[in-house]
C-alpha cells in the first residue's frame, strides 16, 4: 500500500463521480422512502380495515425478503412486463420501496407517540383531521424519528452499494473495477472506505444539527440566551 | 331560570359489559356555573366528554343551542371551538410556544390573520396573568401556568362554553389557587361552565348548581347553596362527610 496512491484514488474524477452517484442514490432512495414510509403509516392508521390490510402485507413482504433480491428482481422482472428503466432509476425503485416498508413502521411508531391528549384538544379547539395532523401530530411526530431515520439514512448509505450488482456506476463498482483493472485492491478499496467514511460521518453529523434545530429545550435555551443580553443592554445603557 | 345552553337526553354510555352512564338527563343553562361532584368512577369525566361530543352514545342524544349535537348515530355538527375544554394534563402543544398555542386555532379555524390572531392571544394571556411568558415553551412552566395557558387557548375560540375535567388535580394548593382564580374570572366574564372537581371550597363559592353523581346516574340536582347545607341524598351526605374530613 502507499499513501500517494491510496490519495489520488480518493481525489480521482473517477471516484469522485462515483460518490456523486452513491450520494444521489442514498438521497433519492431515502426522501421517496420516506414519503412511502408516511403514506404507508397514515395507511396503517387508518379506519379502513382493508387499507391497513394491505400496508401489513407490504411490510412483511418488503422486510421479509432481502433487499438485494428484491434489486435484482426490479432490474430483471420489470423489463418482462415492458417496463425499461436503467439500472440507476432500478436501484432507486428497489431501495425505495425497501426502505418505505422500514419507514413506515418507524413512523407508525411515532404518530403512536404523540399523546391522544393532543387530538382531542386540537378536535376541540375545532381543527380539522387534515389541520390536526399537519400542525400538532406530525410536528411531533418528525420530532420523534429523526434519531431512527438517521440510523436509516446511514444504512441507506451502505446499502446503496448493492446497486453496483446492477451495473450502477457507484463508489463500490468503481473500486472494485479500479482494483481489478490495476491489480490493486489494497488502495481502490481503501479509497472507496474513505469516501463513504466520510459520507456516513457527514450523515452523523447532519443528523445531529436538525436534532438540535428542532429541540424545543434548545429554542428555549436560545430566547433565555437573547432575554439575558437584553437584559444586560438595558443595564448598561442606565 | 335562563335560556337552556346544553342539555342531555336520558344518553347512555357503555363499554362492553359495564354500562358508565345510564340514562342521565341534566341540563345547562345560558351564564351558569355547574359543579360536577361524585365519587371516583361515577362517570363524571365521561359526562363531561358527553357534552364535549367526544363519546358515542349507546342511547339518548346531546342538544347544544337548540340544535341536536350528538346521538347514537355520531355527531352532528361541527363546534368549531365553541365548546372549549380544559384537562387535567393540560394537554398544551410542546412544540409550540406559549403564545402560538394561543394562537394556533383561531389562525387556522377562524383564519384570522397572524398579526391579529397573536395580538388576541396576547391580550388573553394577559388576562390569566401570565402576559410575561409569550415566547416560554410549555416545558419551561409550572403546571398551573400551563393550565392557564389551556384556558386562554380555550377562550381563544370564543367558546359558549368551557367544560373543565378536573382542572387542578394535578396541582399543588399553590398552582391550584393561582388557576382557580382564574377560572373565578372566567365566570366573572359570563362564561357558562360546567367543572369536574374535588375542591370543595371551589364549589362552594363559585357553583350556581351541583349536580351531584354516582354509579352512573344524576343522584342529586341542586342550586349549590341547598347541596351544601341540606343534601337530599344519603349518597351526597355520605360523600359530603368524606370531602369535609
Ligand atoms: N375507555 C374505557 N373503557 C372502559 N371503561 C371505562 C373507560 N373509560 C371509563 N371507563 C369506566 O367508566 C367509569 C366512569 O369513569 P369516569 O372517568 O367518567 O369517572 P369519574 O367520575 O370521572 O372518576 P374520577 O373521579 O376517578 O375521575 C369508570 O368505572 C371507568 O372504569
Ligand atoms: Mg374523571
């Protein structure tokens, strides 16, 4: 192994690129996944009994069966029926629709969270099921999954290198077509650890500054902040 | 006696097996202050939630301004805030901030613009003393000042009536004195009321009429004044007694 080459891999268009298509497979998959995910809960939630029938059959045929099979299943059953995609828009249907069936249970459990208290005193004060869901449940609900949709946005991370099975151009096939075409796999797959160390850290610390944004203690920690400055202007001015 | 607010129907309440209110008929009228009392379990929370059309009837219905509200068949008019509830847990919104709390539902239900819906709410939290807490989150508060803040937000849609679940249980006496007082203004406005509670000396003072329950049924109807001197009911005598000791 040596440091020169391990760096110009890392800083290569090659793999450059390739982290550009993994970011954009990990963020696609996770914002349609998370947008399956919470209609797949609001589903599950519902008063009709054959809807939250069928969100129960999705979820257990999506987490029941392993995501690679359902990769290759997309890329190879799709174009039977006439559907041709390329292999990077088969990636993102197939990890979306994985991830929507974990998401939906972790959002399931998060509107389970927010107290029934808040309902009826938002049915009470006369808002709407739409008005109470948008401006008290799902407010509070974001608030609970975000520590558990980061953990996925990780995995997803990791995940998304499944697609090179499909011929996507992602930072894992590029390493492993960087080794094999210079005989070295040491560096190319170190360049490629790199990259998503990097991409997994970033997540992290993603993450951790929307927690913070939204935590209301925070907020609040912020206006005291702001009152005691006033306060001290104030005094000073006397 | 005034124009009747509210009343219920001979309306049954059951779950299952075990039947929580049967065949009470009681009444509300236009400016009163009604007491709730009874024993644990004698259906008073469900009463109020009656009267509130959050329950399903097994029988009988729910008439608010002369208008059938509830009946078995479910609920048939939207309040739109008109019948404000206070409970026990407050249930204020934590991710918003004291004066947006106020100020959610008459944005949202009544649209009135921000400017004006947060003017409104600031002028009711001046009302139950907390003017200086507007930007505070309801984690940064005692209990009594969040239950104040459930009842400005409550006032906040204009109601024709406040019903009040046991308001104060979860208090200690010096939060509970804080948020009975302001409920004494409440009535002082006008605000025809209807309070679950166990402060007697609340009742006392403050109830035009007791109606006095147990087992699921009215046991007493009577102008506060004559429940407290001279209970009708062995039951009221007996639970008079434990209150007073
Ligand atoms: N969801 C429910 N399912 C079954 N039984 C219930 C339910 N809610 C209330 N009950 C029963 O109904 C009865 C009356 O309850 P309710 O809460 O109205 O009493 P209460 O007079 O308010 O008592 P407390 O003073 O303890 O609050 C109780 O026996 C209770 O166990
Ligand atoms: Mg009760």
């Amino acid at each position: 192994m040596t440091e020169v080459q391990l760096l110009e891999y890392v800083v290569s268009t090659a793999f450059l690129t390739a982290t550009l298509v993994t970011i954009a497979l990990t963020v696609l998959s996770m914002a349609l996944g998370v947008l399956g995910g919470l209609l797949l809960a609001l589903g599950a939630s519902s008063r009709f009994a054959v809807l939250r029938g069928v969100v129960a059959v999705y979820v257990w045929l999506f987490r029941g069966t392993p995501v690679l099979l359902q990769l290759i299943f997309v890329f190879n059953v799709l174009p039977l029926v006439g559907l041709r995609f390329d292999s990077f828009t088969c990636a993102i249907i197939a990890l979306s629709l994985n991830e929507a069936a974990y998401m939906a249970e972790i959002i399931r459990g998060g509107l389970l969270g927010v107290d029934r208290g808040q309902r009826t005193a938002s049915h009470m004060l006369g808002l709407t099921r739409v008005q109470t869901m948008l401006h008290v449940v799902l407010p509070q609900m974001v608030r609970l999954v975000l520590p558990p949709t980061g953990n996925q946005l990780i995995g997803m991370l990791k995940t998304s290198a499944l697609a090179s099975v499909v011929a996507v151009q992602d930072l894992l096939l590029v390493a492993q077509r960087t080794a094999a075409g210079n005989f070295d796999y040491v560096n190319a797959l170190l360049a490629a650890a790199v990259h998503y160390l990097l991409l997994t850290t970033l997540c992290t610390l993603l993450v951790h500054a929307v927690e913070v944004r939204m935590d209301v203690s925070r907020k609040a920690q912020r206006r005291q902040r702001q009152e005691t400055r006033a306060l001290v202007a104030e005094g000073g001015r006397r | 006696m005034s124009e009747i607010l509210i009343e219920t129907q001979g309306i049954t309440k059951s779950y299952a097996s075990t039947t929580v209110l049967s065949d009470v008929s009681l009444r509300i009228h236009r400016g009163e202050c009604v007491v709730l009392l009874g024993p644990s379990g004698a259906g008073k929370s469900t009463a109020l939630r009656c009267l509130a059309g959050l329950e399903e009837l097994q029988a009988g219905s729910v008439v608010f301004q002369g208008e059938t509200f509830v009946t078995p068949e479910g609920t048939h008019r939207h309040l739109r805030g008109a019948i404000g509830m206070v409970f026990q847990q407050f249930n204020l919104f934590p991710h918003l901030s004291v004066l947006d709390n106020v100020a959610l539902a008459p944005r949202r239900v009544k649209k009135v613009a921000l400017p004006q819906a947060r003017r409104q709410a600031e002028e009711l939290l001046d009302l139950v003393g907390l003017g200086n807490r507007r930007g505070y989150f309801p984690h940064e508060l005692s209990g009594g000042q969040q239950q104040r803040v459930a009842i400005a937000r409550a006032l906040a849609m204009e109601p024709t009536l406040m019903l009040f679940d046991e308001p104060t249980s979860s208090l200690d006496p010096e939060h509970t004195r804080e948020v009975l007082r302001v409920m004494r203004q409440v009535i002082d406005l006008g605000m025809t009321v209807a309070v679950v509670t166990h402060e007697m000396s609340f009742a006392r003072q403050s109830a035009d009429r007791v109606l006095f329950m147990d087992e699921g049924r009215v046991v007493e109807d009577a102008p506060a004044a004559r429940f407290f001197t001279a209970p009708q009911s062995a039951r009221a005598r007996a639970f008079l007694r434990e209150e007073d000791e």
